[in-house]
C-alpha cells in the first residue's frame, strides 16, 4: 500500500478539503464510530437540535471510546441527551461544540482540558461533509452541490456503499485525465475529450460511445465530470437519460479510502414531478452507472501504486493534474506557485476537444 509520502505529494498526510462521511439517513442519535484521516470519531445526531455532530472519538478522562459500546448502561439508556454525548466509561458529557459539560459523581470545577476536538460539518443532497484542513483554516470553497437538486422533475439522488478501497486517492483521481482507459474498461468511442485546471477545480469534458450507459443506435454519451476539490466528483451526463453522477473517496488512513456513488436523473418518462416509474427506471440506470464505475473499482483494488507513471503520447494530462492535486497536501500560501504551469484547458495527443458548439 503506497502512501501519500510515496507519491510526493507534499507536506500533509491527508488533503484539505469537503469530504463526505456518511448519508444523512444513517446518521441518528445513537452514536457511530467512524475512521478518517488516520484518526477515529464519533459521529451522531443531536436530539434537541437535528443537527449531525461529529467529534474526536476518545475521553479525555481515560480514553474510552464515545461511540463504540453497546453493553454499558450509558449506552443502552441513551447515550445522547439534548445535543450532547456521554461517555459510556463514567457518563462524562460532551456538549456539540466538545467541551465536558458534566460529570455526575464530581462537585469540583470541570477541568479545562475536559475537552475533545468539534469539527466542522455540513449537510447536503442528503450527505454529511466534513472540513478537513491540517493548517486549521477556515473553508476556501463550499460543499459541492448539483444544482438540480430538490427540483421536482429530477429523482432523487440515491447512494450505493461501496466501502473502503485499499489504494491512496491519487489513484483515483487519476481518472479524471485518463483518456486512453475508456475503450478498454468501458468499451467507449471517444471523440472528444479535454481537462480544465482552475484553482480548487478540475474539469473533463467527453463524449462518445459507451458499451453500458448508452446504445450503438443510442445518442452520444457526453459528460462533464467536475472535481470540486480533492474529494468530490459530480458529473453532468447527457445520453440515455439526462442525469449527474455523484462519487466521493473520503481517506480513512494513509493509502486508504472510502468511497461513495449515486445517480440524479431527469424524469425519464418526460414528467413535471417524476413518479414511481421514473423512480424505477433512474435505479436501473444508476445500477448501469455502478456496473461501469465497478469496472475503475476492480482496477484500483488490484493494481499496483502509479508512483512515477510510464506515460507516452496520447495518455493524457496526469502530470498536471497530479501538480493539481498537490495544492490539497501543502500550505495554502503555496498554491499560488503550485498551479502556475497547471491552469488551463489540456488536450490529449492526437484527441480533439469539446467542439465549439457544444463548448458554447
């Protein structure tokens, strides 16, 4: 397993960043262990508030766990009461913003120290984001978002688990200039297909055939995949069905990550408000989309580390965006001379761009 050291990255171990932790729906007032960055949670909802919380997952008192136990009567009475958690150790409470706001069988003052860390979270087309910034800076961007969420004639976005992958991210990222992977994995035709750099963001832009998503006698798949930071990819897919892939790699530890993926799409039944037959037939396009991006799943899962990549002619931008990625992994302060020979659009050798009218 290669790690972020391996690949050269920068100063951090973990990218600054939005990265989703979890759907909204699975995220109640029973309080959930999670890993990310190296490092344990415990994530819940508040009952008083509604609001998803996530804090630093050990007791300052003694080191237990806040999210992991079942047996203590904290934790079968409840451990979350108002918006704060108990300890299932000695029923210490933390409040949202992670100061101990009491502790049942002591008369004294709370110690100062009595605290763990409170990170900053977001929800969002039904997911929770955290703000993952190894400086402790505020946020440069917002949450991505598509933008016909909510929108009556669109089916809701939906989310497929896909668990954790044992590669770094930079592999997956990768696929954002990988022209050359589309006929083989998928079984594409590319006509076109170009990369845009600008600042925290990162563009493809495609089109062609597509052995899964689209027919032969079917219209030209094209897509506009769009990186908004290091973590989340939503793509604009016009084909079959008018819709926008959703996927999201979040690191657990260093080499690590775990990933998400779900599917919006217009009323395919040409509907003002989608109905139940709309639902249907968007799940099974999203079960194609799945059965495509399992097939850049298996290749990551297997495949050995791309430290220093054997590029030829025709590959595509990966060393721009792999200098891209780099502003994610070192100091704000250097981003500015990190992207100075990145920005811009990128072709592939000997594959056209977007053509004009469709640019246009």
């Amino acid at each position: 397993m290669a790690t972020t050291k391996d690949y050269g990255l920068g100063e951090f171990t973990f990218p600054r960043g939005w990265f989703m932790i979890g759907e909204s729906a699975k995220i109640t007032s029973t309080p959930q262990g999670v890993r990310f960055f190296g490092q344990d949670f415990a994530l819940y909802r508040g009952k008083q508030s509604g609001k998803v919380y996530l804090l630093d997952a050990y007791c300052p008192h003694m080191g237990t766990h806040l999210a992991k136990n079942s047996t203590s009567y904290v934790a079968q009475d409840g451990a979350v009461e108002g918006d704060s958690i108990r300890c299932p150790y000695h029923a210490w409470r933390f409040g949202p913003d992670g100061k101990c706001n009491h502790i049942p069988y002591s008369k004294g003052p709370i110690p100062p120290q009595a605290r763990v860390k409170s990170w900053r979270v977001e929800e969002r087309m039904g997911a929770v984001f955290v703000w993952h910034d190894p400086e402790g800076l505020e946020p440069d961007y917002e949450v991505p978002t598509i933008p016909v969420q909510g929108q009556p004639n669109w089916v809701p976005l939906a989310f497929d688990d896909l668990g954790i992958v044992g590669c770094h991210t930079q592999e997956i990222v990768d696929n954002i200039t990988d022209v050359a992977h589309f006929g083989p994995v998928h079984g594409s035709l590319t006509k076109y297909f170009e990369n845009e750099f600008q600042g925290h963001v990162a563009t493809q832009r495609m089109g062609g055939g597509h052995r899964t998503l689209t027919t032969a006698d079917g219209p030209l798949l094209e897509t506009e995949a769009v990186y908004t930071g290091p973590s989340v990819l939503i793509t604009k897919m016009f084909g079959t069905h008018n819709s926008y892939i959703y996927i999201a790699h979040t690191p657990v530890d260093d080499g690590s990550a775990y990933v998400w993926h779900g599917l919006m799409v217009e009323s395919p039944t040409g509907q003002a408000n989608y109905s139940e037959q709309d639902v249907e037939i968007a799940r099974q396009y999203q079960a194609m989309a799945l059965a495509a991006f399992a097939q850049d799943f298996e290749v990551w899962k297997h495949k050995k580390p791309c430290l220093k990549g054997l590029f030829v002619q025709g590959d595509g931008a990966f060393l721009k965006q792999r200098a891209w990625y780099k502003q994610f992994y070192n100091p704000r302060a250097q981003r500015e001379e990190l992207l100075k020979n990145v920005e811009g659009v990128w072709l592939a050798n000997g594959m056209p761009g977007m053509p004009e009218q469709q640019a246009a």
